[in-house]
C-alpha cells in the first residue's frame, strides 16, 4: 500500500505542471489570417525567420522577439503554409498583448 502511494504522489507530481501547461497554452489566442502572427518554432528544428520565408510572408517590426518572429502576408493562404512547415505555435499578435495583460482573460 505504501508503494502504490508513492506511485500515485510521484505521477501526480508531474501530471499536475503538466495539465497546467497544457490549459495555459489552449487559452492563447489563435493566430487569424488577416491579423500579424507570432511564430514561435521549436528549438532545432528550424529558425522562425525561415518558417514564415517559406511560407511567404515578411516579418514586422524593428526587432525581432528572442523567441519567435512577427509576421504577416497579403496571401491567403500564408496561414495554411506556414502550419505545413511545422511551428510549435501560432499566435495572434494583435490580441497576444492585451492577452497578456489580462483584457481578455
């Protein structure tokens, strides 16, 4: 009984910054395809910079965030190439800010 109750404290010991994670990032805000999006790509496997060149778009603003990179296009189909090309996520940077701040939560 004393093992299955270490085993039970240790999974959810884990399970619990887990699930917290997961419901943080399913409240987000979605990227749009008329707005700019935040394209945040998973360390190794491809610069967020080149993402959003293959997917044909530009980026947007002066400096470029340290993890991820603002952009937008005119194509209507920018949204669909860019999740072809594999991102961990998509966010739309209108929203993002005021998001964060709490004006949408």
């Amino acid at each position: 009984m004393k093992n299955l109750r270490q085993w039970a404290a240790r999974l959810l010991l884990v399970l619990f910054p887990l699930m917290g994670a997961l419901a943080a990032l399913s409240t987000l805000p979605a990227a749009t395809a008329s707005s700019p999006v935040l394209v945040i790509g998973l360390p190794g496997f491809g610069d967020p910079k080149d993402l959003v060149a293959r997917a044909g778009g530009y980026p947007v603003g002066f400096f470029r965030p340290a993890f991820g990179q603002v952009a937008h296009s005119q194509n209507p189909d920018f949204l669909t190439n860019l999740r072809a090309s594999g991102p961990f996520l998509l966010l739309n940077a209108d929203k993002l800010p005021n998001f964060l701040c709490g004006r949408y939560a």
